[in-house]
C-alpha cells in the first residue's frame, strides 16, 4: 500500500490519472472563447464543468471563467455541469451559443453537437495556438475508410473553411459555406450517411461546382 496526497490510502494493483489544469492554460481557452464570441457578435458563453465533483481542476477553471467574464460584459457568462448540459444541449439547443471546456469534455461534446447536426461527417475542427493552427475533421483520419471514398467530405471541406478564416480569407471562406449550404439544401448529391451513394469525391466535385 502507498500513500496519496488527499488519499488515506491505494493499492498497488489501483490505475490512477492526474488531471491538470493551470491558471495560464485556462486563462487562453477561456479567454479565446470569450473573444470569439466578442467577434462573432454572440450573445452567451457556457463553461461546462464537474467543479461539484472535479473540485481542484474543475473548479480553477469556473474561477478563471469568472474572472475572465468579467473583461466580457456584452457577452453573458453562463455555467453548466458537463452530465446536465448533455442533456440540455440535446433538449434545448437554441439556449447555448459558445461552449468552452476541459479537453475531455469538449471532446465528448463536440461529437454529440456533430451527431446532433447529421453525424461526424459534418464535424469540423481547428486546434489554434498563439502562431500556428491544424485544421481538420473531427472524426480524425478515419483510416478504416482509407481508399473506399466512402466517408463525407464535408467535414473537411469546413475544417479548410475555417482555415480559411483564420487566415482572413473571409470572402472565400464564406463562398466555401455557401457552396456547401446549396448542395445539401438541394439534395441531389448525398453521401451514405445522408442517404445516398455518391462517394467523397462526387461530393467534393458538387460543392467545388457550386463555389
């Protein structure tokens, strides 16, 4: 047996993780959700947490989103537990806007907003540093799918869109959404996951027709 800071005791044969979260780390997540939504004209901010369980981790990031909040007073500040708001999110969607979280839960979250919008093929990512960013879709590789032209593109045609935004390529990126937006609105061309048989590559061509 050995002992654990804030534990009497665990056995050797137990499987611990150590979460981490630092004040810096926190401050940058949050305060780029916060600039996001100052920029983008959005009305409210969730921080999604577990601080009633998470008390050390979780609950330093509900401090630095407090404090954070308040250099953001046109943008309402707004909290929710990450179980609860799985709940909400799928019940009353339109009562969130931006979401910041935990790198745990905003993964889980982000794949049942994807679901919630037609499936993973839809979900687009971007991980976005001080200098540097990777775009992509946020089911990853997909390398079961390899060479099968199977999968919906359309993820990663919007993880370009939004490279294309971080890059300031505004017009474009907006002619990108619009491509995407009249493909699906007219239905002709669909991909397994929404019902038809085209493949990635004919859905590529149909949106890259439309641009």
């Amino acid at each position: 047996m050995f002992k654990v800071k804030g534990m009497e005791r665990v056995s050797r044969d137990a499987a611990i993780s150590i979460k981490v979260n630092t004040p810096r780390g926190c401050r940058r997540i949050i305060d780029a959700a916060f600039d996001f939504a100052r920029r983008k004209k959005r009305r409210k901010v969730t921080c999604v947490h577990k601080a009633n369980v998470v008390r050390a981790t979780d609950g330093l990031f509900l401090e630095i989103f407090n404090e954070v909040s308040q250099s953001y007073p046109e943008v309402q500040p707004d909290e929710a537990n990450v179980d609860s708001l799985c709940q909400w999110l799928l019940k009353r969607p339109h009562d969130y806007d931006v979401l910041v979280a935990p790198n745990l839960y905003g993964d889980i979250i982000s794949d049942l907003c994807a679901q919630m919008t037609g499936g993973l093929g839809f979900g687009s990512s971007g991980n976005i540093g001080s200098d540097y960013a990777v775009f992509e879709p946020t089911h990853g590789s997909a390398p079961k799918y390899a060479g099968m032209y199977k999968v919906n593109p359309i993820a990663t045609v919007l993880a370009a869109k939004m490279m294309l935004e971080w890059l300031g390529e505004t017009e474009s990126a907006e002619k990108v959404e619009r491509a995407i937006c009249r493909v699906i609105e007219e239905g002709n061309v669909r991909t397994y996951d929404m019902g038809g048989d085209v493949s990635s590559l004919q859905m590529a061509e149909a949106i890259a027709a439309k641009c």
